[in-house]
C-alpha cells in the first residue's frame, strides 16, 4: 500500500508526537487524560468492543493500519520508524491507538459498599494491570485507587491488564489516612489475620489491598485476613494474595455473573 495514503510524522518536534511521547509516564497522563493501548491482541479487541474510546492510531507500517478493524472517524497516521519505536515501549511492532482517559472521580468511603468494591495502593504499575485483570475476572464492581497507586493507564499498566480496564468503574480514593471512616463491612489482606479459607464473604464489601512489601498500615481499623501457606516462603505477592481472596469471594457467592 501507498505511503501516501496516510499522513506521515517525521520529526520528533511535532506538537502530536511531543503529546504522545508524554503519554510514557504518570505526569504526561495525568496532564493530557490520554494514554496509549499497545497490543496485537489487546489493540484489535479493544477496536471491536470499545471503538469509541479511541481517536487516533498510529503505526510505521500502513500495510498493518489497512488490516485494521478502523471504525468511522478515527484518524490513522503513519509515523517514522524511529519515532514509532519511541512510543512502542514494550516492542509490539503493532499500530498503538490514543484513547482518552475515562472519567475517575472520588469515591465517598463513608458510604456503605455496593458489590466487591477493591481498595488499592499497588505502585508498581504492572502489578496493578495484572490485578486489575483478576478484579474484572472475579467480579469485582468497583476498583478504588488510593494516592499511592499508580496510573491505571500506565503503558506497564495496559500491557498487563489486557484491556481490563475497560470492565471496571475506576474510582480514585485518599491516601492511607484518608481510610480512617471507611464504611464497611471492611477488610484487609495480611499475613497475620484470619484464615480466609472458609470465610462467609458479605456480597457486599470492600477488600483492601497494601503496598507491595509494605503490607496494610497497622493502625488501619479493618478486620484483617490472611491467605493460608506453607511457610516456605515469608509472604506472597501482594497481587497474588488479592487474586487468591478475590477467587474465594467470587467462589463464595456461588459464581454468580456481577449484579445478581
């Protein structure tokens, strides 16, 4: 196919790229509301289910920009190889697509929970993707992301979620002392509380999650749970931990889809 069939980005002075480019870390996100989907899988699915999300793709290859499923209206440009590979961070070789970063707006945690509502602190922004993955899997409502969490829409983030931000109603909450009138019922991931084996989950709750190697503040006032282990090893991953207590509430409730 003909380049010309598409504009074509060549400088690293362009206003666009120069956005795009920003789009690589929190500030750039947070200063644009935009982000960048990467994925050959994530980026044709995320076309078909959500097309209204995105208004522009990118790509060095038209051949691949052709191929796409584009919806009505996007725009579609070609960049220069090395300014492709520039924004194409985890090495997909694949068309990126500009979204716009949903609305978030603050949760009232003094207002009783509706469902299995998460309450998160992960700052690793690919840990947050891969438990953003379970939350949607197990039939979380709400995801609840404290001042210390980091961008749900963090490239890292993206890649590992696999577009399961898009099944979430994202809500931003305080930080850690912010937590002190949280309505419940309430509870926490810790290695010293109760067994969650054969806990009865409420159907509706919050389950709060700590920092990674940091764990929940200990004053925090929430009933605490553990996930039971051999020992062998002196905690878990603290997205492993929550995927694990996100399975037994999902469990508990008799597998039934979200909202019954």
């Amino acid at each position: 196919m003909r380049r010309d069939r598409y504009r074509l980005i060549e400088s690293p002075q362009n206003p666009g790229f120069k956005l795009w480019d920003s789009l690589l870390d929190r500030r750039g996100l947070r200063r644009h509301g935009r982000f960048l989907l990467a994925g050959r899988k994530t980026v044709p699915e995320a076309l078909e289910r959500h097309p209204d999300r995105f208004g522009t793709v990118l790509a060095a290859d038209p051949d691949q920009l052709d191929a796409l499923p584009l919806p009505p209206g996007i725009e579609a440009l070609l960049l220069a190889p090395a300014l492709f590979e520039r924004l194409d961070v985890t090495g997909t070789g694949f068309p990126l697509l500009v979204g716009s970063v949903p609305a978030m707006p603050a949760i009232d945690l003094s207002v009783p929970p509706v469902g299995l509502e998460l309450v998160c602190a992960l700052g690793d922004p690919a840990n947050l993707g891969a438990l953003m993955r379970s939350a949607a899997a197990f039939g979380v409502r709400t995801l609840i992301l404290l001042e210390e969490a980091a961008h749900p829409f963090h490239p890292k983030c993206l890649r590992a979620a696999a577009n399961a931000q898009f099944e979430l109603a994202l809500r931003t909450g305080p930080g850690w002392r912010g937590l002190t009138g949280i309505a419940g019922p309430v509870f926490g991931l810790d290695g010293g509380g109760r067994d969650l084996t054969d806990f009865d989950w409420p159907a509706d709750v919050r389950l709060v999650l700590g920092e990674e190697g940091q764990g929940l503040p200990p004053d925090l006032p929430v009933e605490r749970l553990a996930v039971p282990t051999t020992g062998a090893v002196e905690s878990l991953n603290a997205m492993v931990a929550a995927s694990i207590a996100l399975y037994s509430h999902h469990a508990s409730r008799g597998r039934r889809p979200v909202g019954d």
